[in-house]
C-alpha cells in the first residue's frame, strides 16, 4: 500500500508541539510493516543545514494563488525507511517561526495548492489511472497490501506508452516552439553533484526571467544513461562528461579537477600533493562508476592500484566514510564543495580532470524553451561555476 502524509511539521526537521511527534514517528512505524510512505511538509527555513544537504533536487512549477505567480520548488530525501518531500517557498516559509504571522492562512493556503498541483493527491493520481484503465479496457495495475505493481498487460503496453508520451512530448515542443519562445516544457537529466550544488540555483534565477517555462529533471547513475536518455528522446538536454561517448552536440562548461579527501586528523592533512605510494597503500573508498571509469583511469596513469576497502555508489556516503576515518578517496571537486560531513581535501600527485558540458541530440532541432535554457546555463556556469 502506498501512504501519504501531508503536514506543517514533523520531527526531526521542524517541530512545535505533539503534532511533530507523531508525524515524525508514526510514517517510520508504518514503512516498517511494510508500506510505501511518503510525507510531504513545508521547506521552512528553521530545517538544520544538515538536512538540507542531504535533499535533492526533484523539480519547480509556478503555484497560482489569488493575484500572486509564485515560485514552488520540490526537494526530498529519505529517512527512516520514508521518502520526506518538502515544497520550497521563501516568501512563505523562510520565517522566523513556523507559524504565528498574519498571512498564516496565505502561506498554508499555498501549501494545499502546491500539494495538489504536484500531483501528491491521491484521488487525482488514482482517478487518472482509472480513466486510463476503462478507456483501454484492460487493468494495468495491481493494487494489494504490498504496494502497486504492473500486470502482465501493463507489462505488455508500458513500452508503448512511453513511446507514446515521448511523441507528444516533442509534438508540444514543436507547436510551443511555433507560437511562445517564453514558455513550454524542458526535460533535464542530469547527476547528484550538479543536482546538489549547480541546478537548484541556475533554475531559481531562470524562473525569474522565464516564469512560464516549466521542467521535469531526472537523474542519472551514470553519464552513458544520460546519453541514452538524450539520443532516445527522454529528455531535451543534459548534463555529462565531455567527450560525448555518443557523440552528441556539446558544450563545455566547467573543469572539474579530482582531488584527495582525507580525515581531518590525517597526517597529509592541509599539506602538499598527497604522495603517490600513500594513495597506493591507504585503504580507499571508491566510488562506483559504471561504465564511466573516470577515477580509475586517473589511478592507470599514475600506474598505481588503490587499496580498495569500500565501494559506495553515493558521494556524500564516500564524504561520511571519510570523515569517519574508514579510507581516503578521489572524487572530483563538485562532489566535495560544501560537504556534510568535516574533511580535508588535497591535491593529487598529479592534476586530473573532468570536463562537464551539457549536451542535445541536434542543436538545429531544440525547441525555443530548451535553447533558452541551455544558453542560459552556459552563461550561469562561466559566472558562478565555481562558487
């Protein structure tokens, strides 16, 4: 069965009275037999940092409320067996209390429309599905305790719905691209590291120029999945390692040097470039790759083998694990800006790089809205790329 909870606090995030207590407890308590839970809550500005940067990025719209246009954004994480979404809204929710303020019917007002234009209602997501299953006379999902999952005839049709979607995806885009070069729908994929430290930023400032362009982002595990996704017309564009396995049309934006992160009492610690034989010889946390092998290709060419004792496929699981004194790693900068948890960074034997572009399948065929975009970003990145 699938859950959801909708609330103004909770704990450990935000908390006032009792009401936290219980949303903080009971959806851990119900994930643990075996549901799917999901809570969705305000972004105050009271959430510790240490919450913030463990959230990703998911996506904005605009919220209609009365007279105002207003900015929401989406952010989760998940805890205690429970995926934790939270609306992002300043002017509603960066305050100096959680509630207390004049406009406290406003701000909550916002928080009901937002749940309900981003889907998180229950009868509107349940609705659609039966209107789709009595249209096309079969049933596509299978509905019981455990959760929902697809019958052998949602099996059957769900490659050819996803071509489907993906078709009128890039008709809406031709016609939007004909008659509004202001608005329309752009389809994102990129990685948790500019998921984490460049996107939110660069789609804030957009939206700020281009209310009416609206997006979807999905992230990738690996830059050969992005590819795919863009030459298969998943999405628009999207970020990835230069050069383009695929051989898409690129640009450039920013050289991510590789660098040695240690624990904060390491010997090597705020001293020079970390000798080789050490890199060699200390146990190292490597961050799975994939097919990319980008940071091993960096230990072959100082012809060394890492003492790997932990493989993790999460970049802020390595920073923990490094700062817990379990190993040393090699990521790239991007990954280590602004970490969680305290570490030590050094730099390499040698200078090893990776080159971050953002790519389109043909630059001829983009639609007005993702041109816009992929030029804005360009510009964002060369100003505030390395901030």
């Amino acid at each position: 069965m699938n859950i959801l909870y909708i609330t103004s606090e909770a704990a450990p995030f935000c908390k006032t009275g009792g009401l936290a207590d219980v949303l903080g407890s009971l959806p851990p308590a119900v994930a643990a037999e075996g549901d799917r839970v999901f809570v969705l809550l305000p972004l105050y500005g009271q959430i510790a940092q240490r919450w913030r940067e463990k959230m990703n990025f998911r996506c904005y719209i605009y919220v209609d409320l009365g007279w105002r246009h207003e900015y929401c954004g989406l952010f989760s994480l998940e805890f205690r067996g429970v995926a934790w979404y939270f609306v992002d809204n300043e002017r509603y929710f960066r305050r100096r209390s959680l509630y207390g303020d004049m406009d406290d019917g406003e701000r909550f007002a916002f928080f009901s429309k937002a749940a309900e234009a981003m889907n998180f209602t229950q009868s509107g997501i349940s609705h659609a599905i039966n209107s789709l299953e009595n249209e096309l006379g079969v049933k596509l999902l299978s509905r019981n305790r455990g959760g929902v999952v697809l019958t052998a005839d949602g099996r059957a049709v769900l490659p050819k719905i996803e071509k489907l979607c993906a078709a009128h995806h890039s008709l809406m885009q031709t016609v939007e691209g004909l008659k509004d070069m202001d608005s329309g729908l752009v389809k994102i994929a990129t990685f948790s590291s500019v998921s984490a430290q460049w996107l939110p930023r660069i789609l804030k400032s957009f939206g700020k120029v281009y209310p009416n362009i609206e997006f979807e982002v999905v992230t990738g595990d690996f830059y050969d999945q992005i590819e795919g996704w863009i030459v298969n017309g998943t999405v628009d564009c999207g970020f990835l390692r230069l050069p383009s396995v695929k051989r898409l049309q690129t640009y450039a934006l920013h050289r991510d040097e590789l660098q040695v992160i240690v624990p904060c009492d390491h010997p090597y610690a705020d001293r020079g470039p970390f000798p080789v034989s050490a890199l060699a010889e200390e146990p190292f946390i490597q961050l799975e790759e994939g097919d990319d092998y980008e940071i091993m290709a960096a230990f072959d060419e100082m012809g060394i083998r890492p003492n790997v004792k932990y493989i993790a496929r999460e970049d802020r699981t390595i920073l923990a694990m490094v700062s817990e004194g379990l190993g040393i790693s090699l990521l790239p900068e991007l990954m280590v800006r602004h970490s969680p948890t305290p570490i030590k960074v050094c730099h390499a034997p040698l200078h090893f790089y990776r080159t971050i572009g953002i790519g389109v399948k043909d630059k001829k065929a983009l639609s007005n809205s993702t041109r816009l975009f992929v030029d804005y970003v360009r510009t964002w990145v060369a100003e505030n790329g390395n901030t």
